[in-house]
C-alpha cells in the first residue's frame, strides 16, 4: 500500500469521542476524565462537525493564563473554579483542521506538517465528521506497510 494511494478512510479512527454543542461542562470533565481522552469532536444534532474540544483547552478554561507554556502557578482551588462555560460551545475550538475523507494519506501528512497539528477530522463531503487521524495512525500505517 501507498501513502498516495491509500484513503484516511482506511486509517482513521471512526471511534472517537463525540458530544452536542448543548452538552454541559460536568459531563464533558468526565469524558476527559477516561484514559486515553484528549479530544472530543462537537457535531451538531445531523452529526455535522461544529467544533473541537482539546484536553488543554479544558485545562485553560478553568484557570485562563495557567497551563503547561505558563510560568504563574496555581495556588488555590479558587483557580479551578472560575470558568464561566456552561456547556460544549463554549469551550470549542470552531475551527479545526478538516481533511476530506477521500484524501489520502500522504495528503493527511502534508497537513499535519503544514498546520504543525498531530490529529486531523475526517469529513465527508457534507461536512459530517467521520473520523480521526492521529500521528499514530500514520505511524502505524507506514510500519504496518513497511514504508519505514
């Protein structure tokens, strides 16, 4: 198989953690509480992609400034509490890097490369979101494939 031949269909996660634009904050802490939740995809109710919810998102929306490139500390439980989101629209990114679902995998490389972002969400050609594409799918498709 080849990486520009190959579709992201035939890479991609089409199991990936989803939630409404209306979902509430405390449902959404605990999605991102389960192993291995760094994403969650908003779709609205024609599973159209809306949005992303990244895990350092979360973690910055419940104290602005503090996070992993900050240098202030957290000193108090204060902090943990100020968020003002509600629910899942208020927290989403709205724009994300899409890739169609009949791109191919070297097309899915270039973007990842060209947007400097390590996951892509799979669209088709109604702008329903039907999958993902990390790094690790590429990486496991090109040793699966022996192309490095």
């Amino acid at each position: 198989m080849k990486i520009e031949t190959t579709s992201v269909r035939e890479i991609m996660n089409s199991n990936f953690r989803k939630v409404h634009p209306d979902t509430p904050i405390d449902e959404i802490y605990r999605l991102f509480s389960k192993e291995g939740c760094t994403d969650l995809i908003v779709i609205d109710d024609l599973d159209h992609f809306t949005g992303v919810i990244h895990e350092l998102e979360l973690l910055f929306s419940v104290s602005p400034g503090v996070g992993v490139r900050s240098r202030r500390k957290s000193s108090s439980v204060t902090h943990i509490i100020r968020s003002t989101a509600t629910c899942a629209k208020e927290l989403m990114t709205k724009v994300h890097i899409t890739i169609p679902d009949n791109a191919s995998v070297a097309d899915a490389i270039i973007a990842m490369e060209k947007n400097r972002h390590p996951d892509l969400i799979v669209i088709d050609k109604n702008e329903i979101a039907t999958g993902i594409v990390q790094v690790n799918d590429i990486i496991k498709f090109l040793l699966k494939n022996q192309i490095i």
